[in-house]
C-alpha cells in the first residue's frame, strides 16, 4: 500500500481497496455514503459499499464518453435527490476517469457541494482524472468545457482493477504515463524505456502509479488553479482533445493524447525547440507501447476549429504546451498557423523519413 498527502487529501494506491474505503468513511463519524459507479464496476461497487454499512445504497449508471454530459449529470442529481441524498451525504464514485469527471461534478453541484470520494478503477483515472480537483462533462463545443475545481476528500486506486481490464483498455492510461515522463525526465522516462518491452500484466503497476501519482500530485500543488504551470500537464491534450471531437470520440482519449505527444513533438522541433533525437525517443516508446501515431482524420480544417474551443485557447489564439527537451516543458506557446497545418497534415501518416526534418 501507497500512500501520498501531497495534496491535502489522501491518495491511496492499493491492490484492494475495499477496506480503506470503508476504514476512511468510519473515521468520519459514519457519515451516510451513497455509492455511485460505471455499470461495468457494480461488482466493485457493491462490495465496497457493504463494507461501508449495510445500509449504503448502489446507483449504478451506464457512462462512456459519449454519456460524459450535462444530461447525465441530471439523470446522476435526480437519483441523488430521490435517495434521500443531502449536503452531509459523502458520494463515492467509483469508475473510470470519465465516472471521475462526471461524479465529481455532481459532487460539486448537487446541494453546491458535497463531500466526494474518488475510487478509480482505470490507469487513466488513477495517473490522470482522479487527482487534482479538475472535474466536468463535455459540450457539443468540445470536451471538458462544462466543469468546475473542486477537490475530492480522498483518492483509492484500486490496482487489482487494472487486472480486470482487456489490453486495449489498460493501455488508455499509457500515453498519460509517457505525458508524465516527458514532463519529469531523468529516470522517470527511463523506467518507462525499460518496462515497456514487458508484458503489461507483468508491470508493477503500485508502484508504477504510485511514480506517477508523485508527479502531477507536485506539479498540482504549486498550481491548483492552472493559472500558470499546471498546463504543462496538458502536453498533447490540445491535440488530442480535438482529435477525439472529431472523430466523434470514436477516437479514445488514450490513442488520442499519443497521436497528441507526436503532434506537440512535431511541432516543437519545426518552431526550434526540441531535437530530432529526443522525438524519435518518444516515437519509439510509444511505438513499443503500442500506442497510435496517426490521427484518422486528414480534415486540418475540422481539427483546427475543434482546437479554437480548447480552454487553453485566449482571446481566440491557440496557446500550446511543448517539449524543449525530455524533462523540460514549455506552456503558453503561440505558434505560426502555417507550422500548425503542416504538422496536422503530416500526423495523418505514418513517421516516415520525413519525420525528423
């Protein structure tokens, strides 16, 4: 078991969770929970909540990004308010990172507020969604645009999950993994290096998150509000976000932000920050994960305009996070539009020679 406190709150990194969970209600006095989850985890869910007290109630929910919406936010505050729920009622959610997303939001705005514990269940929830308050839904604008900061009472990352999952969906957290490495550097990138010929199911996956977990867990810290540095958390998402509005989000989050850190490789290097051989590094780590480098649609115009309604974007210019060198990120960055459609056009390929010119 791991433990951080980093960031005012407990963040637990377990194989099981279940007991923590219920050990962290109990301490509060016995507060009423109500359980809400992804219809995939019920089986979790449930045995969480007996562990609470037989009296803790099970709303599941059928969610998805496509369901990652104001509707389902209303369809979650309704079965709240039919059960009883009030402001002193603590919410559990446990799920993925679009339950994450969508049940801190109900917690932030069901009776203003109320108090909300976090159970993630998905490598991208535990190293991404889970942590630093940033919860919302999506617009038809874009993704993410309705939301609000508001801190959970308590993280669990219930690792044994992640042995539940099929590859395809374990592997939505990696590109977050390698987000963070870029960020770091140093031995983080490399650990990354080493592991990633290895089967996943033979990683060590607590510690794994647990490393990760430390690094946006810092970086949050010095900036709760993304007023400034926390963007350097978004490296590849300004990409990644309008690929997946584009493709109508048939188009994962995870082969999204790959095809973003290739994007934001890219364009780092045309405008004379980052070397060619620190981008191959990371084409060829993504590539030994099993990552996508290539974005299925060729439309630069569509994805532009999807770009345009990124929080990041001020006064109608698009600002970009990228990478000077491994371990050292930039935000804020305006660039050129011509350099922008150049490097949209050529992450429709695949890397060719092309690619390091």
């Amino acid at each position: 078991m791991t433990r951080l406190d980093d960031l005012g709150y407990p963040i637990t990194i377990d194989r099981d969770v279940t007991a923590h969970v219920a050990r962290f209600i109990r301490e509060r006095g016995r507060p009423r929970a109500i359980v809400l989850c992804d219809r995939n985890v019920a089986a979790l869910a449930t045995r969480i909540a007996r562990a609470i007290g037989p009296k803790t109630t099970v709303l599941p929910f059928a969610l998805g990004e496509r369901r990652k919406t104001l509707r389902t936010v209303e369809t979650v505050c309704e079965a709240l308010a039919n059960a009883g729920a009030d402001r002193t009622t603590y919410l559990v959610g446990v799920g993925g990172g679009v339950a994450g997303d969508l049940f801190g939001f109900v917690a932030a705005t069901y009776m203003r507020g109320v108090p909300f514990v976090n159970v993630a269940t998905s490598l991208v929830a535990m190293v991404d969604a889970s942590v630093g308050g940033k919860t919302g839904v999506d617009l038809r604008a874009g993704k993410n645009l309705a939301g609000a900061f508001r801190d959970p009472v308590a993280v669990f990352c219930a690792v044994d999950a992640l042995a539940t999952l099929e590859d395809r969906h374990l592997r939505e957290g990696l590109a977050e993994l390698v987000k963070h490495g870029i960020i770091e550097g140093d031995e983080t990138f490399d650990a990354l290096e080493t592991l990633a010929p290895h089967p996943l199911r033979k990683w060590p996956w607590e510690t794994v998150v647990a490393d990760s977990l430390r690094i946006k867990a810092m970086i949050v810290s010095d900036d709760k509000y993304e007023a400034g540095a926390r963007e350097i958390l978004n490296l590849g998402h300004t990409f990644g976000h309008a690929i997946e509005r584009v493709s109508n989000f048939r188009t994962t989050h995870g082969d999204a932000v790959s095809i973003g850190l290739r994007a934001a490789g890219l364009l780092a290097m045309r405008t004379g920050r980052f070397s060619p051989e620190e981008h191959l590094r990371v084409l060829s780590l993504l590539t030994l994960l099993r990552l996508p480098l290539v974005a299925p649609s060729h439309d630069v115009d569509a994805l532009i305009a999807a770009m345009t309604n990124d929080k990041k974007t001020r006064s109608g210019t698009l600002r970009f996070v990228l990478p000077r060198t491994i371990g050292d990120v930039e935000f804020g960055v305006i660039v050129p539009a011509r350099s922008l459609r150049t490097v949209l056009g050529r992450v429709g390929s695949p890397p060719g020679a092309a690619e390091l010119r």
